[in-house]
C-alpha cells in the first residue's frame, strides 16, 4: 500500500523539480525593493556617460508559445526573460528620437500588428 502511495509522490516530486530548473537560480533571489539604507561595501565606479531616453515598439508577449512558431517582420527580434519566462518580440532597434519609434509603431500597425506600442528604455552614452 505504501507503494502505491510512494511511487505519484516521487512522480510528481521529480516532474515539479525538472519545471522549476527551466528558470535560473537568480531568479528567485530578486528582491522586492531595494534596501535605501547606506551600504558599507565598495561604490560603484563612475563613468563620464549621460543618460538618455530609448524607445523601442514592442508587439508581442509570449508565454505559452515559441516564437519560431510565427513569421515576424525583419525589423523585429524576439528575446528571452528567464525569469518571466516569456519571450518578448520588439524592435531590433532602439531609438532616441521618438518620432523615429512612432513611425516603425504606425508601419507596424498597418502591417497587422494591432498590439504595437512604445516602451521606454534608459541608455547611456
């Protein structure tokens, strides 16, 4: 009888453990919010580069589902985030001028891709 019990058990045990391996360890350590309080462990190094605004047009969010499965315009690429684990299908490139970014998003638009918006990204230079 304990056999019979055992043997799911150990089953599900193992099926759970090789899902939990897709994502990686680093992702379970993320914390929640940054602590605010004054750190004693060496500062960063500094770098003469200034912070501008990117855009990029996103299209897709892809959880269940691979994006070799899709054809997708040349000027998009589709990324990877592990911890997500979703597949994120944007523009190749970034833009600084926004303008730029609202004319790939309308092109985009008119090709069929109703769900394309603008996100922002922080770079330096």
């Amino acid at each position: 009888m304990k056999q019979v019990v055992l043997i799911p058990v150990l089953l599900i045990s193992f099926f759970l453990n090789a899902a939990a391996q897709d994502r990686p360890t680093y992702c379970d350590d993320i914390p929640v919010m940054y602590d605010k309080t004054v750190s004693t462990k060496a500062a960063l190094p500094k770098f003469s580069t200034a912070a501008v605004k990117e855009y990029k047009v996103q299209v897709a969010i892809l959880k269940f589902t691979h994006p070799k499965d899709y054809p997708f315009h040349r000027s998009l690429v589709a990324r990877y985030r592990p911890c997500e684990q979703v597949w994120v299908v944007e523009s190749r490139e970034s833009f600084s001028d926004r303008k730029e970014a609202e004319e790939l998003q309308a092109e985009l638009k008119r090709l069929g891709y109703k769900g394309a918006y603008l996100i922002e990204l922080l770079g330096y230079q």
